[in-house]
C-alpha cells in the first residue's frame, strides 16, 4: 500500500483542533462514522472525524464540492448506513480520502463550503456504522491463546492447529453496541466449583476482551475464494471493540462447540472508522518466531510477510463507580500492540473465503484479544488476574478480579511512528448495569 500526499506528516488543517498535538483525528486520519445531534430526532448520516469536529458529509454533499469519483463517493458516505460506500470499494475510498484531505487543508479555497458542515464532536452521538450482516470473531493473538491455554492445559498451552489455521467462530451481530452504551450483567448458566448441579444467575466472572474490530468493505461471490494477494482490497477499515465476556458462563458451555452465550449478549464498537488508507504509514513485518512452520500458500505472500502486520498501541482503561463519583479518570490497566498478532487482516479474509464462504460490505471481524508477549501486555482480565487468583491494583487502593456493576471500560488505540503524523481510534467505552432482577 502506497503512501500519497494525503500521508504528509507536515500537512495542517484549517480546522485549529486538528494541529493539536496528540489529537486523534488530524488530516491524516478522516475516519468514517455516522451521528446526528445528540438528543435529536435528526437522521443519522455520515461523518469523518477532523480535530474536536465532525465534517458532516449530508450537508457537504449538498454543497457538491466534488467531481467525479469523489462526489459519488461522497454521496454514499453520506447515508445513514456506510455499507453502500464500503461496497463501492478501494478506488472510491481513496478518491474521497484525497479530496476531502485537499479540502480539509490550510489555505483551501474550499474552506467557506466545509466550514458550515462542522459539528463539535461534544454535541453528537453515534450509531453503527453499518448494518453488520455477520459478525466473525477470531483468536489471532498467539500470546492470548497461550495463556488461556495454560490456564487449562499447563503442559501444553498451545492447541496443534494454531500455527496453521487462524481460529476462529461466528459470532452474533444483533447485540453490537456502539461506544458509550451501557448493558446489564448477563445471568446465564454455570456450574460453581464443587456444587452438585448447575444453577442460574447473574454472571459473577464479568471480562473484557481488548479487540480490534475490521470492517469489509466489497464483498465475493459465495464460491470464490479472495486470493490473500487482494485480501485487502475487499477490507475498509478498522475500529476498536470490546467482546465483553462472561467466563463463568463460558467455562461450562463451551465445550464442544465454542463460545455461545457467555459472549453474545454485548460487543462494543468505537464510532470510527480508521481506514487502510489512513493506516498504510504504520504497516509492520509479520511477527513470526524462529522455528514456526510457514504459513501454507493460500496464506502466504511476500506482502504478508513484509507489511502484513500493523503498528496499532492499544490501552485498557478502568473506571469505578468510586472513582467516577470522585471525579478521576479511567485508569491504565495494561498497554499492547496490535504488531503482535499471530495472523493478518489479509490472512483472515483469504482464510475465511478459502471455502466459498461470501463476505459482504459491512460484515465485521473481532480480532480475537491482541494480548502481548507479556503479561502486563494482557488485553483481558483473566489472563491479567490469571484466572481469577491475583487481582488488578486501581489507583486509591481499589482492586478488581473481574468487572463490578457501575464499572465503566474505556478501550483506546493510536499509531505512532517517526516521519508520520499520530493518528488515533477515538474511545471504546462501555458501563456494566446490574443484571436484570
Ligand atoms: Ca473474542
């Protein structure tokens, strides 16, 4: 993937909050969402996030700043769902990134145009991004497989077919959430050490799981197969996501067929949208350790080998129901980074293809928890609490094994890299409501 003008570190904006340094969204980044007015009855439509604002793209496609590809981009970038724009595919999306880059710059000449499209991002709120046909949730991080694997099989963590097959299972699109949503305590069935039988009741093993959520753009044909090679034409960005997880219920359902309810009752998605484009400066080399068996053809490629991975940071943040109520913020749990993940956004896609399987636009994958090589690095409690016997530290002396009613999760991703702009993902953040009596 190719860097163009639209990558300059020394572009700025003419909106100010956009120079601002650490902010997420500068020019290099224009991230697709949907909002409307908080509170308002307004249609939702679409967005691209600049500095403190959002760049309504409604009301700029009424203004018809754009010619050719760009302005049918703009059009469908502009509707209440992004799927029709994420069909149109990667020519589309970079000529819209291009013109709206141009526009968005100091010394426009469309600045009067764009400046009366801008909404403080204070004053929205979100919905999907997409309607999510599917949703497939798989299991990329080897660090997370290892320690969750040694929590069940101490002598031998790693299951045989991880280094060959990217694990993964459908998952549930009906219970996507979007940032800032609260949910109850899911109840469900468990099975306590020691009891006799079974019984029902409110989850009391309450985790998250720190995930990056990718998002399809074009589609296949159900019996085609997408060539790892084009895998990432067919992929048009990627957000964060919380696959909130109930490990008591799962720890009894799984078996044989997987995770069912102990993980769909919620998955949290940020609002936006970081496109490839936006995140080409970043690509990183598979991660691969001495020894590993190469990745069968259909998963292997120069391109994967070379820049198949991304240099995403990513942080858990806590926040109690004490320390919200004393006015301090969420707090570090632990830091990863995405570059250490198992297998590749192009992987995934030609993996789950290689059977015939379609995708489509809007159709969503879970990274799987992108734990890191050690376990300060661990993106999920159960790999940080090991299992439930050492509890995380918050600051003024709180502890937590597992999520309390009134904890709020905040997840956050960014890029940094010498000789590039910083760009981020924005929040990922969700309350647990007592369950339901
Ligand atoms: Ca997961």
């Amino acid at each position: 993937m190719r860097l163009d003008e639209t990558h300059d570190p020394a572009l700025r904006s003419w909106v100010d909050s956009a120079n601002a340094p650490g902010t997420d969204f500068p020019v290099q980044n224009l991230p697709h969402g949907v909002f409307r007015r908080r509170g308002s009855n307004e249609a939702f439509r679409g967005g691209v996030a600049i500095g403190d604002q959002v760049l309504d793209l409604a009301a700029l496609a009424r203004a018809t700043p754009f010619d050719g590809p760009a302005a049918r981009a703009l059009q469908a970038a502009a509707l209440e769902h992004l799927n029709d724009y994420m069909a149109l595919g990667r020519p589309a999306w970079k000529a819209l990134r291009l013109a709206l880059s141009r526009a968005l710059r100091a010394g426009s000449a469309q600045q009067p145009a764009l400046a009366g499209c801008l909404v403080p991002q204070a004053d929205v709120e979100h919905a999907l991004p997409a309607r999510v046909g599917d949703y497939t949730d798989f299991y990329t991080s080897i660090h997370h497989a290892t320690n969750i694997g040694r929590q069940f099989r101490p002598d031998n963590p790693l299951l045989p077919n991880y280094k060959w097959v990217p694990i993964g299972y459908h998952g549930r699109s009906s219970s996507l959430g979007i940032s800032g949503e609260a949910f109850h305590r899911p109840v469900g069935q468990t099975m306590p050490p020691g009891a006799a039988q079974p019984q029902v009741g409110p989850c009391k093993r309450l985790d998250i799981e720190l995930e990056l959520g990718i998002w399809i753009g074009a589609g296949n044909a159900r019996g085609q197969a997408i060539p790892v090679g084009e895998a990432e034409d067919h992929v048009f960005g990627i957000g964060l996501l919380n696959d909130w997880s109930a490990r008591d219920i799962q720890g009894w359902e799984y078996q044989p067929l997987g995770p069912f309810l102990a993980k769909n009752f919620a998955t949290t998605l940020s609002p936006w949208i970081v496109t490839l484009e936006a995140l080409a400066p970043y690509r990183a080399p598979l991660e691969r350790a001495e020894g590993d068996p190469a990745p069968l053809p259909y998963l292997d490629g120069e391109a994967v080998r070379q820049e198949g991975a991304l240099d995403i940071a990513l942080e858990f943040a806590l926040q109690t129901p004490r320390m919200r109520a004393a006015g301090q913020p969420a707090a570090t749990v632990s830091t990863t980074n995405y570059r250490h993940a198992y297998w590749t956004v192009a992987q995934m896609v030609a993996h789950h293809t290689v059977n015939g399987c379609n995708l489509q636009p809007g159709d969503l994958f879970g990274s799987g928890t992108l734990s890191g090589p050690t376990l300060d690095q661990a993106a999920a409690l159960i790999e940080l609490t090991v299992g439930g016997k050492t509890p995380v530290q918050l600051p003024g002396g709180e502890t937590r094994t597992w999520l309390e009613d009134g904890d709020t999760v905040v997840l956050r991703g960014w890029c940094e890299r010498a000789g590039a702009a910083r760009i981020g993902f924005g929040t990922c953040t969700g309350t647990v409501l007592p369950a339901r009596g």
